[in-house]
C-alpha cells in the first residue's frame, strides 16, 4: 500500500480531517505531521473553553473506565478522526489503523516529500480579519507542556555520528542528501 505523508501546518483542522478520511478510504496509509500547528477557526476563549469542558468530563463511580483525555495536539486530533470515522465497526477500524499523527516533524520523514493540501490551508480560507487559534495553544491549556524539535534532534545524531566514525562516504552521502533538498 502506498503511505502518503501530510503536512498540517496551518492547515485547518476539520477540513484537512475530511481529506484525511478520504484518502484513508481509498487504501492509503496517512502519517499527518506538524499537528500542533493545525489552526481552529473561531474566536480564541470560545474554542478553549469547548476543549476544556470536553476534557472535565469524568464518571463518578470508576475514573479508570474512561473517559480518556489527551492533551497532546496529535492525539487530540487523532481522537477528532476518529470522532468522523464509524470506528465500531471492522471495516472502520482497519482504516482508523492507518492514520498516524506526530507532533513536528520525526525525523524518518525528513527526506519524505510532504503532501500539503492547498484548499485547507489558512490563507486560502480564512479572511485576514477572522479569528482563529493554533492546537499547540489549547493544548497548553490542557496541560501539555513538551515541544519537540525533531529537526534538531536529526542533525545533532548525524553530527555525532559522522564525528564518531569519521567516515568520508557517510560524509559525502550526507552532503548529497542536503543538496538534494536545496
């Protein structure tokens, strides 16, 4: 099966679910990245205080039986995937499956090209003068405090490797791969 890789940054969050699932349906394996750049349309206190009584729910007899909140933005809007998908039934549930979200970018996908929707991002859709908040905002909010940079992470292991072997066809390879990029 081909895996495709999205870009989400400043995308707009239902829409680019929408896309999501129709390529879901169509037999693809999607890994969304950059969730906590994906932009809520509305204004701010209205969108935090949706997500903050969402995740106030609890049961008063047994907390352990659920309902499970997250606060990262990828498993949030990993969550609101599943929320549009009808996950009970098999077939449903193989596609949720094949839907994976990262917060910024790993670095396995560095070299990957993106996939960016054009009529889902923020400066298609939205007027200058609308409202609107990133993911990565509310889910402060929520209590999610880890930003990982994966793309410092992926040229400090490089650095350290090619130190530690001093390898001049690693060295070359890598510089190829750069200027690919460029």
């Amino acid at each position: 099966m081909k895996c495709i890789v999205v870009n989400a940054n400043n995308s707009i969050y239902g829409r680019i679910i929408t896309k999501i699932i129709e390529l879901v349906k169509k037999g693809f394996f999607v890994k969304v990245l950059n969730c906590q750049n994906l932009i809520l349309s509305g204004r701010k206190e209205h969108s935090i205080k949706k997500f903050i009584s969402k995740f106030n729910k609890k049961t008063h007899t047994n907390p352990n039986k659920g309902p499970f909140k997250f606060s990262s933005p990828a498993n949030i809007f990993l969550k609101s995937i599943r929320g549009m998908i009808s996950y009970k039934k098999k077939a449903f549930m193989n596609n949720f499956k094949k839907i994976q979200c990262f917060n910024g970018e790993p670095s396995r996908f560095r070299f990957q090209k993106n996939f960016v929707f054009r009529n889902v991002h923020k400066s298609i859709r939205l007027k200058n003068s609308s409202k609107w908040i990133y993911l990565k905002e509310i889910s402060k909010k929520l209590g999610w405090d880890s930003e990982i940079s994966f793309i410092t992470d992926y040229k400090k292991k490089n650095i350290l490797s090619l130190n530690l072997k001093n390898n001049f066809k690693v060295l070359s390879a890598f510089k190829n791969d750069l200027n690919k990029l460029q």
